[in-house]
C-alpha cells in the first residue's frame, strides 16, 4: 500500500508550499508597510524643514495702525467682500423723548436731606 503514503506526502507537501507561500505574502505585505512608512516620514520630515526654513527667513511684518510686529509667520491678505443689500436703505423713526437724557429727577436721600440753617 504504497498509495496511501504518497497521497498523504502530498498533502503534506502541498500544506508546506501553502505555509511558505503565506509566509512569503505576509513578507512582502509587511516589507511594503515599512516603505510606506518610511516614505510617509520622510514627507514629514521634508515639510518641517521647509517650514523651519521659511521661518528663519521671516521678518516680522509691521502693522500700520498699531505699530506692533506681526506673529504670524505669513503676509496675511484679508478679503471679506459682502453682496449688495437686496433693498434700498430705509431710516426708520425712533419714538422716545429726548427729555430721558437730560429730565433730572430727585433721589429718596436728596429728597430726606436737611439742610443746616
């Protein structure tokens, strides 16, 4: 019965090229992850040097209202444009009395004062 065991061989053998083949994959899977890492560091380490180096090429900018030095390490633009009103402008009425600024009313201590004769 010599069948028996070249089948079971065979079995075996073929486990032994699957482990290796599985092995080899999960090889190159991890080989692969440390290129990307490596690559992803290298990125990194790339944009902080160029920032390091656009910050020791910076100059403060200097504000013209306040006269103080800039923090920010670029030229800030501002744009802030707004769309027209939908309507024309309108000035509405206001319905107080100006006496309110001015009408002087007397306070309970004045009121309970007495004035030395």
């Amino acid at each position: 019965d010599g069948g028996g065991d070249g089948g079971a061989a065979a079995a075996v053998e073929a486990a032994r090229r699957r482990r290796e083949r599985e092995a080899r994959k999960a090889a190159e899977k991890a080989k692969q992850k440390r290129q990307r890492a490596a690559a992803e560091k290298k990125k990194r380490d790339e944009e902080r040097a160029a920032v390091v180096s656009a910050a020791a090429r910076y100059e403060p900018q200097t504000n013209v209202l306040t006269s103080k030095k800039s923090q920010f390490v670029c030229e800030l633009r501002y744009r802030n444009e707004l769309p027209e009103p939908p309507f024309d402008p309108k000035l509405l009425p206001l319905n107080f009395s100006n006496d309110v600024f001015v009408k002087y009313a007397v306070s309970s201590v004045e009121h309970q004062h007495r004035h030395a004769l």
